[in-house]
C-alpha cells in the first residue's frame, strides 16, 4: 500500500504546476497589456512629433507671409521710383528712393532689426575691424564706418566692419 506521503507528492507537484501555468498565463497577459500600451505611447508620440512639425511649418510660413506683406509697400514705392526714372524726373526719382529706404528700414524695424552702434570704443562681438588707421582719437576707437552692422534681437546678424583708430604716434 503506498503511503500518504508518495500519493500527496504528485497532487503537490500538479497543484504547483499548475500554479506555475496560472502565473506564467498571468504575466504573459501583463506583458501583453504593457506592449500594446508601449505601442499606443509610441503612435501618440510619433503623432505629437509630426503635429509639432506641422504647427512649426505653420509658424514660420505665417511669419513669412506677414514679413512679406510689410514689403509691399515698398516694392510699390520701387516701382513707382523705376517709373521716375523712366521720365528722367531726377527729384521724383531721389524722392522715391527715399521713400523706398524710409518704408524699409520701417518695415525691418518693425520685425526687430536694430543697427549696432558705431560711436566709441572698438567692440569685438559686435564689430569687426578692417583697418587701423592714425588717428587723433583714442586707440581702438571707431573713426569710420564701412559698413553698418544690425541685431535682430540680441543676435548680431552683421557686425557693423569699421576703421578703429591706432593713436596720434602710430604707423598705418
């Protein structure tokens, strides 16, 4: 006769086996309910990212639009200037440059754009020096002008290029 011990030993092991099935079909379904949210966070953010791109085309194909309707005016004013000239109407065409400068320099002002100050001292960031010349003026200050440099912003899109003073005793 076998005893109690030998006939529970099989009744634990299938109960245990058992146990284990129902625990690894129980993990299996938890990874599975992970993986398909995975899937979900990964299309949610593929779609954010191409929504994103979308608004930022958006964004800047609105700024262009609005840049380009504050020029208008002004390529109105050049047309109108070119037609001067075609008249040899010397003070009209004068006026209508002007004009044409004056509209510009509103419009890109208006957008941000500063001119970088060229009085005093030579400053490297937002200065560039093509000349040193003699000078009465003190050593390193800016005596002329070649080109005006502009900021839009805090940014230097030009640095203004100029002749900086290399003192009284200097060579050139």
């Amino acid at each position: 006769m076998a005893s109690s011990e030998e006939t529970e030993r099989p009744e634990k092991a299938g109960r245990a086996l058992a146990e284990l099935e129902e625990r690894i079909a129980l993990l299996e379904k938890e990874r599975d309910e992970y993986l398909a949210d995975l899937r979900r966070v990964a299309a949610d953010f593929d779609n954010y990212r191409k929504r994103v791109a979308r608004d930022q085309q958006s964004l800047v194909s609105r700024a262009h639009e609005r840049l380009v309707k504050e020029l208008l005016p002004v390529l109105d004013d050049l047309e109108r200037a070119l037609v001067a000239a075609e008249e040899h109407e010397e003070a009209r065409l004068e006026e209508g440059v002007q004009l044409v400068h004056r509209e510009l320099s509103d419009a890109l002002r208006k957008e941000g754009l500063v001119e970088i100050e060229t009085d005093g001292s030579f400053d490297p960031h937002v200065h560039e020096a093509l000349l040193t010349q003699p000078s009465d003026a003190d050593e390193g200050s800016v005596i002329e002008v070649l080109q005006k440099g502009y900021r839009l912003g805090d940014r230097v899109l030009r640095p203004a290029r100029v002749v900086i003073s290399a003192g009284a005793g200097a060579d050139g």
